[in-house]
C-alpha cells in the first residue's frame, strides 16, 4: 500500500518522452514516486487530481530569498545605483531575525506559487536554512561571499561559507543541500574564486556565482583582467559542471562554446534582466549549444516576484522577441527550463525534474477550472502562456503535502505576513535613523 495516491490528473511527465498522460496517477512511498500512470494500489492518502494538471514542481535556480522585503523598496533604477545606493545600505541593517523572517515570506510565496526547489544565495544562511526546514521546501543553499580584493575579509568570508556547508548539507532529511556562493567575479578577488574551486571539489558541492549579469560588469572586467567575464573565469580553471552560473546575459558565441565545454549551468532571470535593464541572455543560442539553461527570478527586490510561471512565459516571449522568430522557444522547452534544466543544473537530475518512478515526490497540483485556463486543447500550452502561479492548488515536497486546496499546511500565513510586514517596516525606520 502506498503512503499517497495523486489520482486521475492530467499528468505532464516531463520524462524523457514529455509524455502527457490524461486521467494518471501518482503513487508515492516515503519520499519516492513508486508508479505513475494507471495506478492500481491503494493508498494510506488519496488526493482527487480530476480536472488538474499534475506536474514536477518547479525549480527556481536562482533566488536572495530574504531580499523579498525589499520588494518594492527601490524600483525603477541603474543596478549599479541601485546597490549602492538602496540594497546595500538596507542589507547592512538586516540581522539574522531579518532574514528569517524574509525567508519565511519567501518560503510562503514558493510554495503558493508552485515551486519546490529554489538555489539561493544570501547571507545569515542559517536563518534561510531555518525557513526552508520549517517550510518544508527542498532547497540549495549558498552564502554569498563578496571580499572586493580585501585578504582578511576574504579569510573570514571562506570561512563563514565553509562553516556553512559543513553545517548544513543533507539536513531537514535531505531537504537541504548546499554550495559556496561567491557573489560575482567583479566583487570577488581571483584568489577567492580559486579558494572556493578547491573547497567545493573538496565537499562535493557546487558553485552559485552572478556572471556577465550587465555589460558595466564586462567592461570592468575587460579592464581590469584584459579579457571578458566567462573567458576571465575560464583563464583561472574557475569553470566547470558544478558552477551555476546566473545571468550571462552578455556572452559571446565564443563564451557560448567555453560554457559548453566546461559544462557551466546558465540561470536565466528574465524579468530582473529586463527590470535593471541589463538586456537579453542568449538563450536560444545556448540551449541549441546542448547547454541545459535553467530558469531563476532572482531576488523579489528586482523581479518583484517569485512567481515562476510568470518567468516561464516571458522567457519563451523574451526569445521570440530576440530571435523575431515565434518557434525559438515553445512552451515545452520553457518548461524544460524550469523542470528538467533546473534538476541537471543543480546536479539533481537523477532526484529531480520529472514525473518518473524513483524520483523524489515533488509534484504540484494546476486547477486548471479557470476561465482563463479554457478550453483545453494543449495542457502545456495553459501552463506557459495562460497560468500564473495563484492557479496551483497543491503542492507535494519529499512525499509531504504543503499546499492543499491552496491553503499553506506548514507555515501560519497570516503570521508570516504580519511578521514581514512589521520586520520590513523596522528595518527602513532603522535606515532612517542613520541619515
Ligand atoms: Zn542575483
């Protein structure tokens, strides 16, 4: 007998196939998926998946969680600007309380909106791995490192991201795993980099790194090293499969083919891309490379939302728009993105990413008895160019429901709302006493 039964939805695999299967079945055992399609076993549970769309839960590659309480604090601004002058004052002020609560708010808005597995990289990543447990998400986390060519700061940041690592990968039963996370080759010494290439190999984790996120970012780095950001990180052994990195918004075809090589994992965040202005990853480019681009929103401070779906739509617009050519990424491959791409990028393409048996039990729910979401011809179709992320309805992480009937079963809403609020309303009062 199985623990949980998702059954008689329109199933959308994303197995190798893609294949869609209508009136499926989902059994899981613990935390695995133990068969799919028609189902025969009884269940401990059952959840009625009729006039639903059952699908891997999204993963959103590259997230600042805590950064969701500055959504709406500085809009409308150069990113240079931006950070100097708005998020990097109000990050100074923000403590480990601060980022919990955020994370909180974070963790609430994911799995309201469908996502099960995020890769964020922030600091107090205690307080975020904290969230993530009590949330009952998946996700990998990283502290973000920023030493600006200063040895002891880069000492004491190497050993904050360490001690992270060694303290909480494989924690809440797995749930949590980790990287080292050194912001961006702009803000990060080549030691630091190199520094963080051996402890990685050393513990088996990956890297999450902003690369080639403005093109300010490339002519700085053209000054300074002589050659572009890929082909910098390249030049020092830097790249390789278990770096993911966000943005390369500005890479070359010859930086296309180096990413390609090295097997580094792109992140894609259109709407932060396009908010700051930054301009358009090749995507399309990439990904007929054989590079598995994932798809991320970046921090609510310059998206402002965690909405992955709202992400899945723009990045299949985004590409026709580049590419004037409506075929450059259908909806199937933008949800890819957001699936599969994201599993392999994270290096969890035998856990995650699909509706397979053996899989990690991560699914979502689509009501898909909306007028906005009829009729039905094309199931993927509604989920890329129709649904937003207020349309799904439950939400599966390691076999445990977190959503059911879009009600959160983990996290007090209405608390965490309150706390935020309250947390962010202190923290801009605490700014303002600075002034
Ligand atoms: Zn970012």
């Amino acid at each position: 007998m199985a623990d949980l039964l998702v059954r008689g939805g329109l199933l959308v695999t994303m197995n190798p196939g893609r294949q869609v299967i209508e009136k499926g079945s989902v059994a899981i055992e613990g935390n695995r998926i133990v068969a799919v399609g028609e189902v025969r076993e009884r269940a401990e549970r059952v959840i009625d998946a009729r006039g639903k769309a059952v699908l891997p839960g999204l993963i959103n590659c590259h997230t600042h969680l805590p950064m969701v309480l500055l959504r709406g604090f500085a809009d409308d601004m150069p990113l240079d600007k931006w950070l100097s002058d708005r998020i990097w004052p109000m990050e100074k002020k923000m403590g480990p309380r601060d980022c919990y609560a955020g994370a909180l708010l974070g963790a609430l808005e994911l799995i309201k909106s469908g996502t099960t597995c995020f890769a964020d990289n922030y600091f107090h990543m205690d307080q975020v791995a904290r969230a993530v447990a009590k949330a009952g998400l998946r996700g990998v986390l990283s502290y973000g490192m920023i030493d600006r060519d200063d040895e002891q700061k880069m000492r004491e940041e190497i050993r904050i991201g360490q001690s992270f690592v060694r303290s909480f990968h494989g924690k809440a039963g797995g749930r949590i795993l980790t990287m080292f996370g050194p912001h961006a080759p702009y803000t990060c010494s080549t030691e630091c980099l190199l520094k963080v290439k051996e402890l990685a190999a050393k513990f088996g984790v990956g890297i999450h790194i902003h690369v080639s996120e403005s093109s300010a970012e490339v002519k700085q780095t053209i000054r300074r090293y002589g050659k572009r950001p890929v082909e910098y990180l390249d030049s020092i052994g830097f790249l390789g499969p278990e770096v993911l990195a966000a943005h390369c918004v500005w890479v070359t075809k010859r930086e296309v083919g180096i990413i390609q090589r090295r097997g580094v994992k792109p992140v894609h965040n259109p709407t932060s891309n396009l908010k700051m202005g930054s301009g358009i990853a090749p995507v399309v480019e990439m990904l007929q490379a054989g590079v598995p681009v994932a798809l991320g929103t970046d921090g609510a401070a310059s998206n402002n939302s965690l909405d992955l779906f709202k992400e899945m739509k723009l990045a299949s617009l985004l590409a026709k728009l580049r590419n004037r050519d409506p075929t450059a990424l259908p909806a199937m491959k933008a949800l890819e993105m957001a699936t599969r791409n994201g599993a392999a990028a994270l290096g969890l393409e035998d856990e995650l990413g699909s509706i397979e048996v053996g899989k990690k039990a991560d699914l979502i729910l689509v009501d898909l008895k909306k007028p906005h979401l009829s009729p039905l011809h094309d199931v993927v179709s509604h989920l890329i160019y129709s649904a937003t992320g207020s349309d799904v309805d439950t939400v599966i992480v390691d076999g445990k429901i977190l959503l059911e009937g879009g009600e959160v079963l983990t996290l007090d809403e209405e608390k965490v709302l309150e706390l935020a609020q309250r947390t962010s309303d202190d923290l801009v009062s605490r700014l303002g006493e600075e002034k």
